[in-house]
C-alpha cells in the first residue's frame, strides 16, 4: 500500500480523492490543519500532496522547509494558477505541480510516476552512475569524455542541474528558475543555451545522444 499525506484545505475535494486512490491501494490521510498534518511524521509517509492555499501560511514557504528536511515525493495541488507559482513551487523542492480543478486519474498517474521515480533514483543511488560528463564545482568546470567544456555561467548551469538529474526528465520550469544567470527568465533563451551545449558536445537535436527534448516536459541528459 502507497501512504499519501494530504494538507487541503477542502475536506469536500479531499475525501473525493481519497476515495478515488483508495480503489488502487493509495491510503490518503488528509489533514486541513497544516501544523496537525506536520506532527503526523512525515517520515512515515511514501508522499505528500500540498495545497498552497493555507491558512495563514504561505503554501509555497511550507514547501521549501519541507525540502530542505526531508527526501519525499511532493505533489502541489492548488487553485493558483499562476505559472509564477508553479516556477516558484518547482524551484523550491515541488516535484509537480496540478492545477484545480483536476480529475482524480490524472492525481493517480501523476502519483504513480512519481513514485517510480523516486524508488529508480535510490537504486540508481546505490551504485555510481557511469556517464560521460563531470561536474568539478571547485573549479566550477564540466568535463565531456574528459575534456573541459569552455562554457558561459549559464551554460554552466543549466548543464549542472541535468547532470544531477542524470537520466530523468527536467521541465523547463525547473531549468529556468535554477539557471541564476538568465537574467529575463525566458524559456527561449533555455532553448538557445541547449542549442549552443549540443554544439560544445557535437550532439544533434534530430539525433540526440545525451541531452534529449522531452516533449511537453523540457529535457533530459543522458549518456
């Protein structure tokens, strides 16, 4: 059985998408008191769904601290949907990020390839992953098949975080707001870092070997 920690504030909307999950073996303890859903431990829970709108406490804080304290899949789901909340949200430490209204398959599937991912991501974390690329941060250089690769602090960057996130898919989002040095944050400046990466590693956007588009996600490095 997947244990699933819900903080919303809509014990309407909650008890329909506890009983939805409850018919694939997904226990969902809803809690509309965010310190009561904190005490709950979650340590003890496979994942959490966070509403953003709590009150007297920003959603989008609680994720940060709940990031920085403990490994756990983290679902936003949210009647905000303001793509600045979302790229927030992503930045801080969500894995995902669902709209309102939804229809509780899509919470289901969303669950589910969450879950995958996080179980493949210790796995892989318990053997050294072999790639081609590595990131030396004290010299704030990348090695390609063991040459340096001349790159900008934006190249740099966006390069770095999809070599830690080694064979899983990054949304643009998520590269945007992690990539410092794009000052106007515009996802077609992202497109133009990739482009110019591709070329300092000979990779092609028809025939991609490591740094791949992920369509309707952003992309992923692999190799």
């Amino acid at each position: 059985m997947i244990n699933v920690l819900m903080i919303e504030d809509d014990p309407e909307f909650s008890q329909i998408l506890s009983e939805y999950l409850e018919n694939f073996n997904i226990k969902v303890t809803s809690f509309e008191d965010l310190y009561l859903g904190l005490s709950a431990g979650i340590k003890s829970y496979d994942l959490l769904i966070l509403d953003l709108t709590l009150p007297g406490i920003d959603g989008l804080e609680v994720c940060k601290e709940i990031r920085a304290k403990y490994d756990i899949p983290i679902i936003i789901s949210s009647a905000r949907s303001d793509v600045t909340d979302k790229v927030i949200g992503l930045g801080y430490g969500a894995d995902d990020y669902l709209p309102k209204p939804y229809d509780p398959k899509e919470m289901y599937a969303r669950i589910m390839s969450l879950i995958r991912r996080y179980k493949k991501s210790q796995e892989i974390a318990e053997e050294p992953v072999e790639s081609a690329f590595r990131i030396d941060e004290k010299r704030h250089e990348i090695y390609f098949n063991n040459e340096a690769l001349i790159l900008t602090p934006a190249e740099y960057e966006i390069l770095t975080y999809l070599i830690k996130q080694h064979s899983f898919s990054v949304s643009r989002e998520q590269l945007v707001y992690n990539c410092k040095s794009l000052k106007d944050k515009d996802s077609k400046s992202l497109d133009v870092i990739i482009g110019r990466l591709r070329a300092k590693i000979g990779d092609s956007s028809k025939s991609p070997k490591h740094i791949f588009s992920v369509r309707g996600i952003g992309y992923k490095l692999v190799g």
